[in-house]
C-alpha cells in the first residue's frame, strides 16, 4: 500500500519472496526507497514534512520495520533513515520527530535483534550496528545536536542511551556476549532538566561485562573499559565539569565511582581477578586513583574505597606486586585539601587512613605480608 499526496513524492518499492507487506504514507516533498527480499516481512513507513528520506532494505525472513519521520502536530523537516537488516526476526523502530535534520542509520545482521531508536529535536545523530544474534539497543534523544554510535558484535548484548540536553556524545562498543551497557542523562523525564556538553564512551570486549553510566550536569566526560569477562561498573555524575575514567581486565572486578559537586577527577584502573574499587566524592575539585595489579599477574581479591567530603582532596592507592592478595586500603576525607598517598606490595595488608578537617596530609607504604597502617588525623 503506498499512499503519495502534494509535490514531489518518490517511492521506489522491490519485494521479491512471499507474503511481504509494506505501507508506506509520504506527503510532500518525500523520497522513500525501500527493498524486502525474502518472506513475511513487514514494512511500515511514514513521512510527513518536506525533505525526509527513508532508504529501508531487509533480507530475509520475517522482519519487521516501523520508520516514522513526522508527527501529528509538526512538520518534520530533513530527517534522513537508513536501515539494513539481514537475517530473520529482527525488528527495527526509528522515529523522528518534531522540527528537523536529525539523522540515523542502522545495521543489524544476524537473528533476534531488535533496534529502537527516538530522535526528537534538531539535528540529533544516531548509528547503530548490530552483528550477531539477540542483541539490544534502545535509545532516546531529545533537543539538539546529540550524537550517539552503538556497536555491537556477538550474542545478546544490551546497550541502552537516554539524553535530554544539548551537545552530548556517546559511544558504545561491545564485542563478545551478553555485555550491557546503559547511558543516562535523565532516563524516561521527557520535560526533565537537560544536560548539556557530556561525554560517555564504553568499550568492553569479552562475556558478561556490566556498564552503567549517568550523567546529570555539564560538561562531565566518562570512559570505560572492561576486558574479559564479569566486570561491572558504574559511574554516577551529578554536577559539572567531571571526569572519571575506568579500566578493568580479566575477570569479576567491581569499580563504583559517585561524583556530586564539580571538578572532580576520579581514576580507576584494574588488573586480575574480584578486584573491588569504590570512590565517593561530595564537593568540587576531588581527585581519587586506584590501581590494583599492576603487572601481568593482575591482583586477586583486593579492596579499595575512597570518600572524599569537602573540596580538594586527594586520595591515591596502589596495590601490587607479583602477588598482590587480599589487600585492602580505606581512606575518608571530610574537609579541604587533605592528602593521602598508599602503596601496599604483596598480600594481606590494611591501611585505613581517617583525616577530618583541613591541610591534612599521609603517606603510608607496606610491603610483604599481613602489614596494618591506622591513620586519623583531625583538626
């Protein structure tokens, strides 16, 4: 069914198999190309504005598009949609909607996949690949200018984005299986507070690994990177001008990173096996790093948690050595402008540093075995 009204309406329509369907509805200054090659496919286009394009092919057997380029109240102007899907039971939504130029190309090959993509503002741009086989991808942007890349090669991956603000970037890749990935700036709050000026990257290769990252603010930037299988982090900025950068490798580590305030810089870099890192930072211009395993051996069960209150601080902890186990560093600063340094080498340490009010300083470092430091510090 194809149904063209005023100027300048092109729909160009190929099935080749059986039981096809395709609708398609295009009014005013509209260009719809559209392909199906195989069996009970279903296609459904709508395009209402003036200089909307829809470049749809699926191959194989039944897939299911729905592209919807206008809304009931508003000409949607210059929005452009290419999709591709080869394989079977792959379902794909793209909307764009109200004022104009938004863009989004989507890929998915193989079995099970399904794509939802919003775009509802000016100028948004969204790509997403999907390879393999029950992979995941749902997003949502609204305002102006966002850009948005997800790929995504393996079996049943998830990777979800939700903005509401101006100028973010976000980019995912997830090569392996059953990796997740969630970015949110304002999940599901469609009149909620924008953000503005964010960036997220996650990269994980490998099985099972876990991403969360929110961002409610200015300006803030986080990047991840997990290898193998079983990591998990999340962060959570709320404020402006943040930045926190994760590395995990091998598998079963846990990083946590909360920033409340601005300016803060958090650090987390990960080698081995049930590694824990957890940083909390309330006020601006925090700085926390933490490195466990820092060989080729990687670390085994160690432990690092940092909370910082107040402005300033700094917290650095390391754990290392050929065998680094079962190591743990505590450290919590409330005030400004306090500094803790530790460095443990070897297995079964403790360090636990406690420093309230202001110009606070330590630097602790233990090596060999089954070593304690207790610090506190007041003023």
């Amino acid at each position: 069914l194809v149904t063209q009204s005023e100027l300048s309406n092109l729909s160009e329509l190929s099935q080749d198999g059986a039981v096809n369907k395709a609708t398609i509805s295009q009014r005013g200054d509209n260009d719809s190309f559209m392909e199906q090659d195989g069996n009970n496919n279903t296609a459904t286009l709508t395009q209402w504005g003036t200089g909307n394009m829809s470049d749809l092919l699926q191959d194989g057997d039944r897939n299911t598009a729905t592209i919807t380029q206008s809304t009931t109240s508003r000409v949607s102007d210059n929005n452009t949609s290419n999709a591709e899907q080869i394989g079977d039971d792959n379902r794909l939504i793209v909307a764009q909607v109200n004022n104009g130029s938004n863009t989004s190309t989507s890929l998915q090959m193989g079995d099970d996949n399904y794509t939802k993509v919003t775009l509802n503002g000016v100028n948004n741009v969204t790509d997403v690949a999907q390879m393999g086989d029950g992979n995941f991808v749902d997003t949502f942007q609204n305002y102006r200018s966002n850009e948005l890349t997800i790929s995504q090669l393996g079996d049943d991956n998830t990777a979800t984005e939700y903005t509401i603000g101006n100028f973010n970037e976000s980019e995912v890749s997830q090569i392996g299986n059953g990796n997740t990935s969630s970015i949110d700036r304002h999940v599901g709050k469609v009149f909620a507070n924008p953000s503005h000026n964010n960036f997220a990257s996650v990269s994980q290769v490998g099985s099972d690994n876990n991403s969360g990252i929110v961002q409610f603010g200015d300006d803030n930037e986080a990047m991840v990177m997990q290898l193998g299988t079983d990591n998990e982090s999340l962060i959570a900025q709320m404020g402006d001008g943040n930045t926190a950068n994760v590395f995990q490798s091998i598998s079963g580590n846990t990083a946590d990173v909360l920033q409340n305030g601005d300016l803060n810089t958090a650090d987390v870099d990960q080698t081995g096996f049930s590694n824990m890192v957890d940083i909390d930072q309330v006020g601006d211009s925090n700085t926390a790093t933490a490195t466990q395993g820092f060989s080729l051996l990687g670390a085994l069960g160690n432990e690092i948690v940092i909370s910082q209150t107040g402005d300033g601080n700094t917290a650095t902890g390391l754990q290392n050595g050929l065998r680094a186990w079962d190591n743990s560093i505590s450290v919590m600063q409330d005030g400004d402008f306090n500094t803790a340094m530790n460095t443990q080498i070897g297995r079964d340490h403790t360090a636990t540093i406690m420093q309230t009010g202001n110009n606070h300083m330590h630097t602790g470092m233990q090596s060999g075995t089954n070593n304690s430091i207790t610090v506190t510090q007041s003023n």
